[in-house]
C-alpha cells in the first residue's frame, strides 16, 4: 500500500504503553497511526487528517473516552468511532454507543486477532460508506461490482437484479424517483457482504448456524451503511429487507405481506429469480421456465402474488435475449 493509500487509524489513550502496543499491531498490518494522550490531542488530530477509524480509551482525566467521541463526531462524522473500556464498565459501553455513535466496543485486555478484526471491519465500513456517499452513478455501481468480486458466482447478479426489478417497477408506473431508488438499492441489495468473510461466502456446502446468521446479517450491516451514507429510504429499505418472505417467515425483521416495502418485495422476486437462473457453487442454473415453475409454487408464501403475476407476464412477452 502506498503512503496516500493507507488508512489513519486514530488511538487516543493516557496510557503510552497502550498506545505502544496498539499502534505496533495496527503498522504490521499497514495502517498509517496516530496517537493522542488526550481527548484534546485526538481532536486536534482529527481536525487536520482524514481519519478512517477511532480507537479511545474511556476511563482518561479531563475527557473520558465517551465525550472525546461526541466531539469527534461533530467533527468528522464518516469516521467510524471504537472504544476501549474495561470489563465491568457497561455503562461506558452503551454510552459509546448511543452518546459517541461508537460502531463496536472492545474490553481491555484485548485479544489481538479480535482487536484487528474489529479495525479493519470498521475500516471497510468506513470506506464502504464513503463510497455509497457518492451522487455518482458509476461510483455506485463499482462499488456494488467490488462486492460481488468476493463471490464469482454472482458475477453480474447485482445489475440483472436491478434490470428485472424496473421491469416490474415500470409495469406498475411507479414515479421515476423511486425508480431510480430501486435501481440502485438493487444493486446495492448485498453489499453488506463485504462485512461477510469471503471463506463462509465461498464455502461450498451447508453452512453451520453461526455462519449462516453471518451470511444472514448482510441485509442489516448493508442497510445500517446505505443510511449512514443517507441514501434515500427506498433504497435503503430494498437493502434491508430484500430477505423478507410474504408469509412472515423472511429475515431481517420478519415483516409480513403489504408491510414489506414495495420496493423490497419488488426486489425480492428479482433476486431470486436471477439466483435460480445462474449457476451458484452448490447447483446448476435453472431454466426460465423451471425457475418460474419454482416460484409460483411458492407464490403468497415467499413472494407477493401480485408482484408475481406482473413479473412473469413481462417476461413472457419480452424475448429471453432481452433479459
Ligand atoms: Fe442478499
Ligand atoms: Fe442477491
């Protein structure tokens, strides 16, 4: 990594050994580090550098760790906030979190290969927020690119995705604003698997049950993302709940029928008709006519029937070269 590419992780901390050990693991693994005693130190940092990622101790005279990070806030919202606190001290935790927007706590002693996962996850997020931040198009669509570069088999899933959502979309003369939202939160539905490690991504078989519930928090950690990049709500919304199922029995929030978002039941059907219609490491892509068969039969359960009706109509009169 070059010198202009590495990332600034802020450490803030009274205790210069603390900050000794931080900062050596954080340079063996590339990051560019800069060290504060003090709340006042770190805000001073802050305020002439681009900082990716926070990390502060609570319990340090004059300012503890948790109104450092209201500061810090203030000044540079993006950047993602952690705070080290001791055992016992939950309070101090759940103020991090509600008071400084603190992404995740860490207790002290820490363990290393915890404390480094915790930074360079809230590394990613920070970059990832920054990147959906942009009014670009383009920008938009790269990012939702580099996410499905962790998984081959998706190759191009996020943009058919898209395509077969507007052609419901158009088919109901939803208003073009929200047409345009549902593009781009199509593809953007999975981009909170860039938080998912690409071993459980790629794993070529069943999933054990912690696995599968870190697959399953990619609709989450995606949304949580999309709004902190204050992507509009529709967008957001087919991020969040494009994994709900019409029955109730979907995931993240379990909404049922017409309490799901238009635009996520929308996107729903196009996600997983592009998923049985590809090929995917653990079966061989369906055909059209297979995949609809499939989906009709599970018609008001998994998906709203409406919907439904309206997809395969359109398709059916589109020439399959055009899908
Ligand atoms: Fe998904
Ligand atoms: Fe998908």
């Amino acid at each position: 990594m070059t010198e202009n590419n590495k990332k600034k992780v802020l450490l803030v901390d009274d205790e210069e050994y603390v900050l000794h050990s931080l900062k050596r693991l954080l340079l063996d693994e590339d990051y560019e580090v800069l060290t504060g005693v003090s709340g006042k130190e770190g805000l001073e940092l802050l305020q002439g550098n681009e900082v990716a990622v926070i990390v502060s101790d609570h319990r340090m005279p004059e300012m503890t760790g948790v109104d450092f990070l209201e500061k810090a806030r203030l000044i540079s919202p993006d950047t993602v906030r952690i705070i080290l606190t001791g055992y016992a001290d939950v309070t101090a935790a759940i103020d991090a979190i509600n008071r400084g927007g603190a992404y995740k706590f860490i207790t002290k002693p820490w363990d290393q290969g915890d404390f480094m996962r915790v930074v360079s996850d809230a590394v990613r997020q920070y970059e990832t927020v920054k990147a959906l931040r942009s009014s670009d198009e383009g920008a938009l669509l790269s990012l939702a690119q580099a996410v499905e570069l962790k998984d081959p088999y998706t190759r191009g899933h996020c943009e058919r995705v898209a395509d077969y959502a507007l052609i419901i979309a158009g088919s109901l003369g939803l208003p073009e604003e929200l047409k345009k939202d549902i593009k781009h939160g199509s593809w953007l539905h999975d981009c909170g698997k860039i938080g998912v490690p690409d071993a459980i991504l790629n794993f070529n078989g069943p999933l054990y049950k912690e696995q599968l519930e870190l697959v399953k928090n990619h609709s989450r950690w995606g949304a949580n993302m999309a709004s902190l990049a204050r992507l509009p709500q529709a967008a957001v919304n087919v991020i969040l709940y494009h994994h709900e199922r019409y029955d109730g029995c979907g995931y993240p929030a379990g909404l049922k029928g017409g309490d799901i978002p238009l635009e996520a039941r929308i996107a729903a059907i196009a996600d997983v008709y592009d998923a049985l219609t590809s090929d995917r490491p653990y079966r061989l892509k369906m055909d059209e006519l297979q995949a609809r068969e499939l989906m009709l039969s599970q018609k008001e359960s998994h998906f709203d029937p409406k919907l439904m009706n309206i997809f395969f109509n359109e398709i059916a009169c589109l020439k399959t070269d055009v899908i």
